[in-house]
C-alpha cells in the first residue's frame, strides 16, 4: 500500500492498493474509490472484540475493504478539524491513542480497549478508563483534533499537559495525574484542578485543538433555541 495525505483542515488520506491488499476502516470513513474496491463489513473477530471496539469510542463493527483485480484507490477523510496521524506498527511498536482516534489501518493491524492503569489518570486524566491500543503490523491512520506536536521522552522524562491534549503515545510511555498546586491556581486559573503528566521513554503526539475546547468556545454562541 501507498499512501498520501492531502488537505487542510479537513484532510484526506488516499490510499493506493494493489490486488488483494485490504483496508480496515471505522463506520462510514469511506469518502471515494475505485470501482474494484469490494466492502464487507463483519465484528473483526470475536464478540469480545467487537465490544471492545464499542467501549474504545468506535462502531462494534468494522468495514474492510479488498482491492480486486488490479490497483485500486480508496479515500478516508478526516471528520473534525485537524490532521491525519500516519503510524507504522509493529511487534516492537504498541500504539495507545484517544477514544474515536481511529479512522483506518492496513490489515495486519489491531486495535484493542487499553485500560488505564492507574484509577487517578483513569478519573482526572482527561481521557477516562479506556483507551485505543494498536498492535500487530502495518500502517494505522488517527484523526488529531488540530494540529500535531510530537516530542520524542527519554527514559524518566516527563512532560506536563492540560487533559484533552493527548491524542497518541508509544505504549511506553506512563500515565499519571498531578494536581494544579495553590487552591487559587485552581479555582481561578481556568486549568482545572489537575493536568496529566507523561513519563518517558516513547513519543507523545499531542493535539492543539480537543473536541471539548472547541465545544467550549462556541457553546456561548449557539443558540439554546428558545
């Protein structure tokens, strides 16, 4: 498979295939492709995993789609403003990212409910319990709320950040909650009363623009329709 990602800020990524080459999706991702892509839809293996799907933030079914009979084309845009996230997967190379994050993957890749591990970054952390986990092989593309950052944490470096910022890591990379210091600070400073912190080693992508800061910015102008 070939791909590229095109657009901005609503992006695309366009995925060239050749015969036989499958592509898994989430619900409805498909935006255009050629005639020979043929799409079947199924609960990707076991009930568990289909409810798992269902609890990581995505549908209990998925869409695969097969390239028959010479190249084919295929194209999934992104549903929110920001940018399409191209990560390589491997045995080596666990993937952890935010709830609804995925949008497709190559077909030796496979997502998973990951948990928390420790129940203050599961209730403060911005994310809740459960998270996307991605293993296997292949190419695995994750819609980001804005823009990208990526920081690469050495062993035991850290990294403070508002809860919602965090939109993928390396499985590597450990989770906690620290509380805002000063009770002034967290009444009045507008960051809450706590911010999630990462330790290293592993990369952290993080997003500029979460779903629920946007949320937040408009909902003073929507009108409540009375």
């Amino acid at each position: 498979m070939q791909y590229e990602i095109k657009g901005q800020p609503l992006p695309v990524v366009i995925m060239t295939l050749q015969d036989g080459e499958k592509i898994k999706t989430q619900k409805g991702a498909m935006s255009w492709m050629s005639p020979n892509m043929q799409m079947s839809t199924n609960a990707g293996g076991s009930i568990g995993k289909a409810f798992g799907r269902m609890f990581s933030g995505e549908s209990m079914f998925q869409n695969v789609y097969t390239c028959q009979g010479g190249q084919g084309l295929f194209a999934a845009a992104s549903t929110f403003p920001g940018e399409i996230l191209a990560v390589e997967i491997s045995p080596s190379r666990n993937i952890v990212a935010q709830k609804t994050a995925f949008l497709a993957s190559e077909e030796g890749v496979e997502m998973s409910i990951h948990f928390q591990k420790k129940a203050g970054a599961g209730f403060f952390g911005g994310e809740g319990f459960i998270l996307q986990k991605f293993t296997g092989n292949g190419v695995v593309f994750l819609e980001i709320d804005g823009s990208i950052i990526e920081y690469d944490l050495a062993a035991g470096q850290q990294m403070i950040i508002d809860t919602g910022n965090l939109a993928a890591m390396e499985a590597t990379v450990n989770v906690d909650i620290q509380t805002v210091k000063g009770i002034g600070n967290a009444l009045f400073g507008g960051e809450g009363f706590f911010n999630t912190v990462l330790t290293g080693p592993g990369k952290i992508w993080l997003q500029t623009m979460p779903k629920n800061v946007v949320a937040g910015a408009i909902a003073p102008f929507v009108s409540s329709g009375s």
